[in-house]
C-alpha cells in the first residue's frame, strides 16, 4: 500500500518537474528581452529541479542517494540565482535596457 | 516514468539550444547554454535512476558545480574583457 503510494507521488512529482523545466525553456524562448527569459530559466533551474529531484528522492531507500540528491538541489537552488544575478548585472553594465511594452513592433 | 522525465529534458534542450543559436545577444546565449547544463545536470540523474546505477548521481553533482564555474567565468571574461585581477578596475571587479 505505501509502496503504490509513494510511487504514484513520484510519478505525479517528476511528470509536475519535466512540466515546469518544459514551460520555463518554453519561457526562455518565447519571451521578448534577456531579463524576461533569466526569470523563465530561473524558475526551471530551483522549481523544476525541485520537483524532478523530489521525484526521485521518494523512489530510493538507500540514504547515501537521498543524500547525494539533496546536495544536488541545494547546489542548484543556489547557484542558479547567483548566475542569474551575475548575467543580469554584466548585461546592464554592457548596456543592455530592459524591454519596454512600448518596444512592442511585431505582436498585435 | 523517468523515460518521460528524460524525454521531456530532450526537448527542452533542444527548446535552450534553439535559443543558443538565435539568441542576439551574447547574454542570452550565455543563459541558454547555463539553461543546457542544468538539464544536462537533470539528464544524468534520470538516466542514473533509469539504469538503476547510483553512481551518476556524483557526476551529475560535480557537473553543476563546474556548470556554475564556468557560466561565472564567461559571464565575468564578457563583462570585463579579461579574467584578471580587478585591481586596476577601479572597484568594479565584482561580477
């Protein structure tokens, strides 16, 4: 019974992290400026990771591996903003403005 | 379950790739090839958990940390031009 229940928490976490990590690359590519897409990665990089590696937490027993996976989402969770940061202040400093709604051309 | 996991890393990579090539800024392609690393990162663990080996899981932590290292040292070469000591920055050698 627990056995059936965590697998099916598992399934419902990875299938909710592959769907974060599709929607934030989805962001990355469809959002008009540099500033907007670091928001969509962001949120693929701590959200989706997230779940992906909760996922896959629940499906082991063996506590080096849950270990080892809880590092991996505390690297993430803390590097990913860092980058995010360092990209953004090099982009402003190399000149680039944020997009305006007025810059709008193309979409109705 | 993991196969669908990976399935969907693919088309995201592919989806970051996209923007690598037809991104028209520097910065935007640095994002996306920190974009591909993480699902790299990704891959690695649902593949590990996929062949039932837990060993992957070690590679996929020390590829995020060198894919943090790395987008950092670009970031700071694009930004400043050069990797050295920010010394005759005037201060602005922090990212």
């Amino acid at each position: 019974m627990i056995a059936g229940l965590l697998d099916m928490a598992s399934w419902g976490l990875v299938l909710a992290g592959s769907l974060v990590i599709l929607v934030g690359t989805l962001g990355l590519l469809r959002l008009p400026d540099l500033f907007t897409r670091l928001h969509g990665t962001g949120m693929t990089d701590t959200m989706g990771a997230g779940l992906l590696v909760l996922g896959m937490l629940l499906q082991t027993t063996d506590w080096l591996i849950a270990v080892k996976l809880v590092l991996i989402l505390v690297f993430l969770a803390i590097t990913s903003p860092t980058t995010s940061h360092a990209l953004a202040s090099a982009a402003l400093y190399g000149g680039l403005t944020p997009w305006r709604l007025s810059d709008r051309k193309d979409e109705p | 379950m993991f196969a669908a996991a990976a399935a969907a890393l693919l088309v995201a990579m592919a989806m970051a790739l996209v923007r690598a090539v037809a991104g028209p800024t520097v910065y935007d392609r640095i994002l996306a090839v920190n974009a591909i690393g993480t699902k790299t990162l990704l891959m690695i663990a649902v593949v590990g958990f996929l062949t039932r080996r837990p060993e992957f899981l070690d590679i996929a932590l020390v590829y995020a940390l060198i894919n943090f290292i790395g987008t950092v040292a670009v970031t700071k070469f694009v930004k400043h031009r050069h990797l050295g000591h920010p010394a005759n920055l005037n201060g602005e050698g922090e990212l």
